[in-house]
C-alpha cells in the first residue's frame, strides 16, 4: 500500500499551502523547456477546476479545489495495486503538480490536436446518429448497461482509441519538456500516465454522452 495510513491524505492540503499553492506551477513552468510566451497560467483558488488546457489559447487553467481533488484520486488509485511506495510527502506533492502541469503544457504543443479534435467530433455525431437510428432512450438510467448494437459498440471503440491517442501525445510531449529530478519523479510521471490513461479506457455510453453533450447532437438531428 502506498499509505500507511489513510488519515496520510490529510496531510495533501497541509503540504499544497506549504507549498504556496499556485507556486507550485509558476515554478514548474519556469523549469519547463518550452517558450514561457506561448503557455499562460490561470489560477483559481475558490472554484472547483480541474486542471486542464485551451490549447488555442495557450492557456491551462488550474484550480486549488481541482488540484486537491486530482491528488486525493491519484492516491487511492495507487492504493489499489501492490505497487512501489509514493508517500504523501512536499516533495512528492510538488512533484505531482509539475507532472499534472507537463502534461497540460504537452496538448497546447501538440501539432496533431486540430485533426484528433476534428476526428472526435465526426465520431460524437457518428455516436448521436447511432442512438437515435436504434432508438436508445437516454433517459432510461440503465441504457448503457444493455447489449448495445454492434455498430455503437464499434463507435464508442473508435472514440476512445481516438481520445487515448490524444492523452499519449500530450504525455510523451510533456515528457520531453520537462526535468525530472530523480528516478521517483519519473516513476511518479509514469504512474499519473497510467491514471489517466485508465480513466479514459474504462469509460462507458453515458460518460461519453454527458461529457461530449451528445444530447444536442441527438437534437439538431430532429
């Protein structure tokens, strides 16, 4: 188990304001080998943000509550594997950020977005038109857990290779900007990759539809 003790994700608020909070990522982006102009930081300390990018804008957007949220869920994942201690220390806390921030910074670099983006939303309204041909009532709580038609199956398929493939670019990217500090900063890097990575492959029918508000796609078809 990575902590001891779960009353140790206490201590993740405790360390964050050791940490000046927002400095975290002021100094990570500093470290980053990548043209200071062309990334911007903004920081929200009362909203619940998760940290994520505009990448048109060059803009990654982070919030104290969001942060927060991310490292209580990294932690309980790691838990969940007999895997290599990453104890709640400053250090790691920091490292966490950094990471988080790296990856963000990796999408607003990426030059193949615009075309993953593109290809996403023909598969979205490849996903609407599929439910609506096969008359999938979305307001039954249980749609996504019947025997879906085949072809959805294969769009819903379609549309997470499509989204892991954007994640992987963004991870290798932030790779190459950043420096790691030790073999444990890696080894953290790696595991919040596989975090993520996961999340995105054990995504169902209705996450798809509430994340990607396919129900107006499903309209504008009417």
């Amino acid at each position: 188990m990575t902590c001891s003790n779960i009353y140790d994700l206490r201590k993740i608020p405790i360390y964050y304001e050791e940490l000046k909070g927002k400095k975290i990522f002021k100094n990570s982006l500093s470290e980053m080998n990548v043209d200071k102009k062309s990334v911007h930081l903004l920081y929200y300390k009362k909203y619940n943000i998760p940290i994520c990018s505009l990448p048109k804008l060059g803009i990654v957007i982070i919030s104290k509550k969001g942060f927060l949220s991310f490292c209580y869920n990294f932690y309980l994942f790691i838990n969940s594997f007999n895997t290599k201690n990453i104890l709640i220390t400053k250090q790691n806390i920091y490292s966490i950020g950094k990471v988080a921030l790296c990856h963000e910074v990796g999408h607003i670099l990426d030059p193949d977005l615009s075309s993953i983006k593109s290809n996403s939303i023909k598969i979205i309204t490849s996903i609407a038109e599929s439910i609506k041909k096969y008359n999938i009532d979305l307001k039954d709580e249980s749609y996504y857990k019947k025997n879906l038609p085949l072809e959805l199956e294969d769009f819903i398929v379609e549309f997470k290779k499509n989204t892991i493939s954007r994640e992987i670019n963004a991870w290798n990217i932030g790779k190459s900007i950043v420096t790691f500090e030790n073999e444990l900063e890696k080894y953290i890097f790696e595991k919040m990759k596989e975090y993520a990575l996961a999340t995105y492959n054990y995504g169902n029918l209705k996450n798809i539809v509430i994340e990607n508000n396919i129900e107006s796609y499903i309209n504008s078809l009417c």
